[in-house]
C-alpha cells in the first residue's frame, strides 16, 4: 500500500501596511544651552552603543563654549544571548539605528528625528554664533551623511570615524557633505574593519563623487580616542 506524501505547505503572504506612530526619543547631552557657546557637536554612536556611554568619549574635548549632543538612535535590543525568561536588571542594552528591515522608511524615521532635534537645540542656540560639527562612528557614519544630504542640517564640519558613505549616495546629493569644509574621515590603522580593499574603493568613490576629503589616521582600532580629537580639532584651525 503506497502511502500518500502530505500536502505540499504553501507561503502565505500578507498586505503590509504602516502606521506612524508618537514615539520617545532619547539623547544625551554635555555642555550648557544657555553658556556662551562656539562650537555645537551633534555625534552619533555605533551599532550597539548608546548614547550617554558614547558621549563619555568626547569628555578630553570639554570645554565651557563648547555643546555635545548625542542622539540615541530608536531601536534598542539586548546585546547578550536570548535567554529563557526575562532579562536580569543590568543586562547590556545597545541600540541600532537600522536594518535592512523597511530599510527606506527607517531612514526616513531617524532623519526626521534628528532634524526635529536639531531645531530643538537651535531654537535656544543661536545657530549663526556656533561652528556646528556632525560626525557618526561606525554605523553612525551611514546615519550622518544621510542626514547631511536628506535632512535640514548645514554642519560646518563632517567627520566619518571608521564607517563608510551609504551605498545609495548620489553625485548630485554628495557634495554636501562637504560644503563649507573637505569631509574628514578617521581610521584605525588596526581596526579589522579598514580591510585595504575597503578603504582603496571608498576613496574611488569619493573621487568619482567630487567630494573633497582628508584622511586622519592613528594607531588604535575601532575607537575614538583622545589623540583622534585632540587632531580632529586642531586640523580644524588650519
């Protein structure tokens, strides 16, 4: 007696739809709204980091005229390994800024946000008394220069720390990432991220983009370290 094979199991699909939606967004911040301000910092963490830890790192460059805004990007998830039952209080918590997940409506998402703190800043901050520098580390990199080109932002200065420029960046939309000043791109020597590969095709396509730019590198590897701002601030006098 032959046995029947079961019935094969067909994929359902479903209709996606989106709802926006009121959501909490958090940042950190160092410095004075209300001081005599000359410089405002807009930073943006890696994946996995948050924003209050990350803005410890820019502590070497605190200074009473200077303002440091870190927004913490909106998806925040657990970085252990899924347990059985619930977190224990202290678990190690990072936050994401994107995924490939609704890819393009998560980037609208984070843009608006970031804008909409902008002129939350600027609304007590006079911005035409302020050099405004906009740099992203890592992960942040993809998030600052999209909000450089998508957003109302006009940095004065635009800092990449061991990240790479979006794939979708036009030759239109580039050159605002360097308006006012070349683009400053910080590596690692011995960050496992900066393969050659990597770095030689980003500097191909910087020049194909038109985007002037300058290379500040260190010994030290996925990071930001004191050496890294102490240079980044000073290159900016030159």
């Amino acid at each position: 007696m032959r046995i029947a094979s079961p019935p094969e199991k067909k994929l359902r699909r479903f209709e996606q739809r989106h709802l926006q939606v009121p959501k909490q967004a958090r940042y950190a911040i160092m410095g004075s709204l209300e001081g005599d301000l000359s410089e405002v910092w807009f930073v943006c963490h890696g994946h996995g980091q948050l924003a209050a830890r990350f803005l410890s790192r820019f502590l070497p460059l605190e200074r009473p005229d200077r303002l440091f805004i870190a927004p913490e990007a909106l998806s925040r998830y657990y970085l252990s390994a899924p347990i059985a039952g619930p977190h224990p209080p202290g678990t190690p918590v990072g936050a994401s800024w994107m995924t490939t997940e609704d890819r393009e409506l998560e980037m609208e998402d984070y843009v608006r946000y970031l804008d909409l703190l902008h002129d939350e800043i600027f609304f007590v901050v006079d911005r035409s008394k302020v050099k405004l520098w906009v740099l992203g580390f890592s992960q942040g990199t993809a998030t600052v220069a999209r909000w450089v080109v998508r957003g109302k932002v006009q940095p004065d200065r635009v800092v990449f720390c061991a990240g790479v420029l979006p794939p979708e960046l036009s030759a239109a939309d580039a050159p605002r990432l360097a308006l006012r000043a070349p683009l400053t791109i910080v590596l690692g020597r011995s960050d496992n991220f900066a393969r050659p590969e990597l770095v030689a095709a980003q500097k191909t396509r910087l020049k194909d983009l038109n985007v002037p730019h300058r290379l500040i590198t260190f010994d030290g590897g996925h990071e930001i370290t004191p050496e890294v701002l102490d240079r980044l601030t000073r290159a900016s006098k030159d």
